[in-house]
C-alpha cells in the first residue's frame, strides 16, 4: 500500500471539505483508499475508476471489512464524497465523476447483501464471524457508533465473559526467528508455483481470460511443467500482486524476482498474503469444498493446542460441522495444505509448521488480537522459569526445550539450590514445579538437596529424592506421608477441575486408599480442604468418597479453609 498518496489525499479532503461547508467521513473514505490501493493497484487519486467502486463496495469490502450490512449506506456516502473531491480537485473529469456516481447509485443497494453473503468472508473475517457484532467494543473516546473497522486506529476488545471460540484468549506461541522463517517460506510449494506461473505467463505472453482466470489449456501445460494446481497458483499471484492484469494482458509486478531474490521482508509480506488467501480461495485450494471451507478452523484449532492432531480427529470434526457434503479424501485434501506450507502431516498428526506457526500468529496481531509469544523461559532465573510453566498458553512440549536449555546453564547442585530456594513458603503447584524439575537431576545434586531437609514443606519431597536415589533419606513419618499426599494432591487440582473424569480414573487406579483419605484431615496444610472436597465429588469409590466428604467436614471443623 502507498501510504503516502493515501495520506495526503485525506489532508486534502479535509481541506476541501472545510473549504466547501461539508464534513466527510475521513476513516471512511481512508479506508477505500487503503483497499483500493492494497488490492486493485490504485497508486494515485487519479487512478479510481467507476469500476474501482463497485469492485470495492461489492468484493472488497464483503471479504475485508468487518462491519453489518446496514452500515452499507454510510459507506455509499463516503464513496459519494470521495467522488466529489476527486472531480473538484481535478483528479478525474467530469464526465468520469459522473460515470462513478451512477455506478454508486447501482451497486449501493446491492452492498448490504454483498455485506451479509458469508460465502464471501475471507480468512480473517471469518474468524469474527461466529461473534456477533455485540461482542465488539470501540474503546476510543469520541468514536460514533459506526462498527468497528480494522486498522483504522480503532481497538477491539473481545467480550471476556463469552464463551464462544472465537472469543476464546489465544495461546503463547513459540516462534522461529524471522530470518529462518524466510527461509522456510523460499521452499513453499505453492508459493514457488505462483512465481512460476507469472514467469511462464509473461515470458509465453499468455493472456487472461475476460473473469481474471487462467486458461484451460495454459492450465494444462502448467501442470505438466510440475505446477501442483496451477489455477490456485494463478488466484494467489493476482492476490498477492505478483501479475497484474490489463484487460486480459498480464505483466509481472514491478522489480518481480524469484523468491531467492528477495529480501526477508518482501518474503515475509508474501507469507502473510498466502496465510490470508488460504481462507479466501475457498472450494480450489485443497479440492475439497469443505476443508476449504474449514481452513480457518483447521488452522485455528492447531494454533490452540499447539500439538499433533490425529488425522482422523480433523475427519471427525468435518463430519460434524460439514454442510457442503461429504470430506471425500481427506488425506489427498490436505496435501493442498501441506503444499501451502502452513502444516505438515507428521506420525503423530496434524500440526501447523514453523512458518504456518508465525504466519497466523502474525495475522491475528494484524487483526488487533492478544497473540502472544511465549518468553525464552532459559534466560530467567529459577523463579522466572517456574512462573513461565505455570503460565497460561505453554504447553510442555514447547517448554521442554527450555527446561532444558535451563539445566545445561548450570551444574545440578545450582540448578537444585535455585529451584527448591525459589518455592520456600510456595503455594503447592508452585513448589510442584520445582520438585518435578529438580526430580530429574542425578546424585551430583545431592548436597543442595540435602540441605532442605530442615524445610518442612519441602522435606516429604526431598526424603522422596534422597530415597529414591538411596542416598540414606531418614524415615518420613506418618504425618508428613499425609502431608505429602495432600501436597501432590493439591498439584492436581487444576487438571482435575478441567477433567473430573480423567482425574477419577487415575484415582480409582492409583489413589489414596479410604483409610489413608479418613486421616488427612490432620494435617497441617492450606489445600486439605480443597483437596478432600475435590475427592469426596470426584471418587468412583463410594466408601472413598464418603471418608474425604467427613474428612473434609472435619478440617473445616478445625478452622482449616
């Protein structure tokens, strides 16, 4: 986008509008400018046509612009007095001016449709479209009520109190170093394609055809040079502006170069233009009309759990939400992912790739959504480290290699002190974190683990350690084998209120035996409530339910809460 044409053509509608006694709407009237000049190669005010407008107010604006249909007419208005700046300023004549103000007259009443029909929402639109407007917030000050609009400097907040997916807070990512996604980016299928297809386009002087597409029998040659699907190839190289097309004659973007030739940041922008037509191109991508459909789901769901997703899971869900037909060959459909370079089918599952990884998490920090990036847990200290596992988004596979990181930057006699000095006087799943680390180091951290025998809420955990390693632990005695328990327990709590069910199994198989249960209310510990009510409502076992339901009864007796 050329910022700066943009930029003065606004300082100068609000002088004409001063000038003249009338008040345009200036986002509006940017934000058509903006589009204008991102998707349909206008680089200067004189560069709108009459065609400019409808394709703005019936294609653009549907796939772009996150607003109702019944904001259409305000839009008009705006385009109206876009056109009259145009031809007072002398940028088009007057007979042009007059040609685009019909032209607003034919297509304004066919914009709200064109805003409503979803099947023209694009990838970051429809990430919104599942909201509702009323979870939307403008929070700048003075704002009329108009609906929000992306990138004009207006802030959207996300209902917190909504529990629909959309509003749900994304999680941390890990990501790879811009220069490393360049690199990956480079070997992209269907980004080298599109490259290809301009380049053989211009070099054969291969034309359109009067809707944009490529033809069938350039389509055929393509494929037999080893383009995958040349006609997504030919929609993504339009998209992203690599060909530009005169009537049906077709030329390369300005300065155009294979991808080796590019610099890391014109890369990058590729990338993200790629990531976005992947939920815009929908029904050619992947061949099949409901993974296309879906590609935002897809994409979504594995950003969310940041972990391999069977195959046959992702069938399951399109079965469920599919209203397009059968998935067909799902295996065969997400090739066309893979191509795109966003995933990789892994033993494991679906995953998002790398670079598909940076690609949404950089699309929905363009759209102004919280994503953020998970901090380098092996820089910080042994509390910081702790702090960054307990924190919501990180999952242990992308901590993993921090923990890590983390240990081989100290010997395991440093590495123990730190850990078990940061949680002294900690809640339990804060001390948990610490021993479960500190569980992993071998006999060379005995002397600073040893030292915690005189801390009596890390003294269970250490006489655990020493023993296991039989490093000569003393006895733990009766109360701090209670005490222990109720603190491992406690760890559980979080998991146990996400999954009751889970929780109940791995107690009916391993848990605290009804007898064990009837004693814990004894002990000296600020989650024996909480943990025994937890048992008393989650046990299969009904005689070890009742004994932590009176247990429980008994420590509040006691005062414990």
């Amino acid at each position: 986008m050329s910022i700066e044409w943009v930029n003065r053509a606004i300082d100068g509608l609000r002088v004409w509008g001063h000038e003249n006694g009338v008040t345009p709407d200036a986002d509006e009237v940017r934000l058509l400018c903006d589009y204008a000049s991102d998707y349909l190669e206008v680089a200067a005010p004189g560069d709108f046509r009459p065609a400019t407008f409808e394709e703005l107010l019936l294609e653009i604006y549907p796939r772009k612009v996150i607003t109702p249909p019944d904001s259409a007419p305000g839009t008009v208005a705006a385009a109206h007095s876009l056109v009259d700046f145009l031809a007072a300023t002398g940028a088009v004549d007057g007979t042009t001016a007059a040609e685009m103000r019909a032209t607003l007259d034919r297509v304004g009443p066919l914009m709200p449709a064109a805003l409503a029909d979803s099947s023209k929402f694009g990838m970051a639109k429809s990430i919104f479209s599942v909201i509702g407007a009323d979870t939307f917030e403008l929070i700048e000050p003075g704002v009329d009520d108009a609906a929000p609009r992306l990138g004009q400097g207006r802030s959207l907040t996300l209902d917190e109190d909504c529990d629909c997916p959309g509003c749900a807070p994304l999680p941390s990512v890990r990501l790879a170093a811009p220069g490393e996604v360049a690199k990956m980016v480079r070997e992209v299928p269907l980004l080298r394609d599109a490259h290809t297809v301009v380049a053989w386009m211009v070099e054969r002087g291969a034309t359109a055809t009067t809707r944009k597409a490529l033809r069938v029998k350039d389509a055929k040659e393509l494929a037999g040079r080893g383009v995958a699907r040349p006609s997504v190839a030919w929609g993504l190289a339009l998209e992203l502006g690599l060909a530009e097309l005169d009537g049906v004659q077709v030329s390369a973007e300005a300065g155009f170069r294979a991808l080796e030739e590019r610099a890391d940041e014109d890369v990058l922008d590729l990338w993200v233009g790629l990531v976005e037509f992947l939920g815009e191109d929908r029904g050619e991508v992947t061949g099949s009309a409901v993974v296309d459909k879906e590609v935002y789901a897809i994409h979504d769901l594995l950003y969310r759990l940041q972990v391999p997703v069977p195959v046959e899971a992702v069938g399951d869900y399109l079965s469920e939400v599919a209203d397009d037909g059968p998935v067909g060959d799902l295996t065969e459909a997400l090739e066309g992912l893979v191509a795109a370079g966003t995933v990789a089918v892994t033993d494991e599952g679906l995953v998002l790739t790398p670079h598909g990884m940076w690609g949404i998490r950089e699309m929905y920090a363009e759209l102004g959504l919280d994503a953020p990036i998970a901090p380098d847990l092996a820089e910080g200290d042994a509390s910081g480290l702790i702090a960054g596992l307990l924190s919501d988004g990180i999952t242990p596979e992308a901590a993993e290699p921090d923990i890590v990181r983390w240990l081989g930057a100290r010997s395991p006699a440093e590495a123990a002190g730190e850990l078990l000095e940061a949680v002294v006087g900690a809640p339990a799943e804060v001390r948990g974190v610490a021993v479960t680390i500190v569980d992993r180091l071998g006999f060379e951290a005995e002397p600073a683990v040893r030292r915690y025998l005189s801390d009596p809420e890390l003294r269970p955990h250490v006489i655990h350690w020493l023993s296991a390693r039989r490093l000569g632990a003393p006895p733990l005695t009766e109360d701090e084998m209670l005490w222990v328990s109720v603190d491992m327990l406690a760890l559980a709590i979080p998991a146990a209120e996400a999954d009751p069910q889970s929780f109940a199994e791995n107690m009916a198989a391993s848990g605290p035996s009804p007898e064990v249960i009837e004693d814990m209310w004894k002990v000296e510990h600020p989650d024996v409530v909480q943990v025994l009510e937890l048992l008393g409502h989650t046990l299969p076992d009904r005689n070890a339910a009742k004994a932590a339901r009176k247990a429980a009864f008994k420590a509040r007796s006691r005062g414990i809460r």
